[in-house]
C-alpha cells in the first residue's frame, strides 16, 4: 500500500504506484528529471526499496552548492547525507548534472 497518498507530489505518486507490487521486496528503480525527488527517495527506502535518476537542479531539497557551484568545468563530486548520495557532474558553466542513488 502507499504510504500519505494525500501529501505526495504527482510524480511521487506515479512512481509509488507502479512500484506498489515491488515495494518490501529489495527491488530498484530507474527514473528520470521529472520523477525523481528526495521525497520519492524517502517514500522508497522506507518500504525497502532504492532509487537511482537525475535530478532537476530545481527541485526543493537540493543543496544551494549544487546550483551555484564554483568548481572547474567538467569536475564531479558527491553530497552524502545519511543513506543518499547525490552525485553532481558540472559540465557547462551555468548547468551542473545531478544523480540521485540510494543503493550502492
């Protein structure tokens, strides 16, 4: 069953839904910009499920670090915070790429 079907966004939803029969099992899943979120991540590790997708640098949640990097052109380093880790790819001057995983 999902868990807070009231509080969850669209794409959360969506996700959550599909994966409804997978849930318990240790299974992973694959998204993309538009459906994957810290919110998602959370919903799917507590029902022992993980999450590997790029982000959007818009989503809420993301570090301002992400967004504003200083690094050198076409560097890549990792934000972990406790089960998450968020990798970032910065590959032109204003864009940075960003990949969300919760398994190893």
């Amino acid at each position: 069953m999902i868990p807070d079907q009231d509080n969850l966004l669209l794409s959360d939803h969506v996700v959550l839904r599909l994966m409804e029969p997978l849930l318990g099992k240790g299974k992973n899943v694959t998204t993309n910009k538009f459906f994957t979120s810290l919110t998602l991540a959370e919903k799917l590790m507590a029902n022992y499920a993980n999450i590997v997708g790029s982000m959007k640098q818009s989503r809420w949640g993301i570090p301002d670090a992400t967004k504003y990097s200083k690094h050198p052109l076409y560097s890549t380093w990792c934000h972990k915070h406790n089960d998450f880790t968020l990798i970032v790819h910065h590959c032109k001057k204003d864009n940075n790429i960003l990949v969300l995983r919760t398994m190893y």
